[in-house]
C-alpha cells in the first residue's frame, strides 16, 4: 500500500505467512519479489490492472460520508481547491511500467526499510 503525505511519503509490504513458514524464508521470497521489480519491467496489463484497483478504491471510498468530507478537506488544506480528486487521480494514469521499475529501483532500497515482524501467540 501507498500513503501520499505532505512532505513524504509511505510505501508498505504486507506479508502474511502460512503455518510452519518461517520468517527467514517469507523475508527471502519478499526480497526477491523486490528485486525483481527493479530488475524486470512488469507488464502493461499488471500496470492497468493495479490503476484499476487504485482507481476503484478511491472511488468507493467517496461512498463514506466521513471519508469524503476528510478528503474535500485535505484537497483544500494542501492544494487550495476540494476538487481537487480528478487532478489526483490522473497521476495513476501516467504510470508505465517504466516509471514503476524506475521507482522501484531508487526507493526500495534495503537500507532504507523498517522491518515489523509479529507473530501471534498459539
């Protein structure tokens, strides 16, 4: 997940492992899923497939009265207008899987991470 803030921003893996998995290999196959975003271009169709779920979900979440009326007002504390959503929405529209290899390879660096490990009591 992806939490544009005022002067930063926060980028999140969740992992969930399965039974008898152990943290050591779910942090591995996390880190080679990292690494090969750096490396490989993802599709056009995993591209368009994550817009389409970014763009949905900020959609319905215009269904919760709460939610839109936090959002009307952030628009208009940080940019000055609360109708500001359409130009918000069309930075997921420029993403190609070139931008997205391109971040990946400038951000995702492992020195640049907080790892939170919890495993829940049996």
């Amino acid at each position: 997940s992806q939490e544009s803030l005022v002067l930063t921003s926060i980028f999140r893996i969740n992992v969930t492992g399965r039974p008898g998995v152990s943290i050591e290999t779910l942090e591995a196959e996390t880190q080679k899923v990292i690494d090969e975003v750096k490396r490989e271009l993802a599709t056009e169709r995993e591209v368009k497939r994550a817009r389409n779920l970014l763009l949905t979900s900020s959609t319905l979440s215009l269904q919760r009265t709460g939610h839109r009326a936090n959002m009307l007002n952030r628009y208009n504390l940080f940019h000055g207008d609360p109708d500001y959503l359409n130009e918000d929405l069309n930075r997921y529209k420029t993403v190609t899987p070139k931008s997205v290899q391109q971040l990946a390879a400038g951000l995702l660096q492992s020195h640049q991470r907080a790892v939170v490990i919890t495993v829940p009591q049996s």
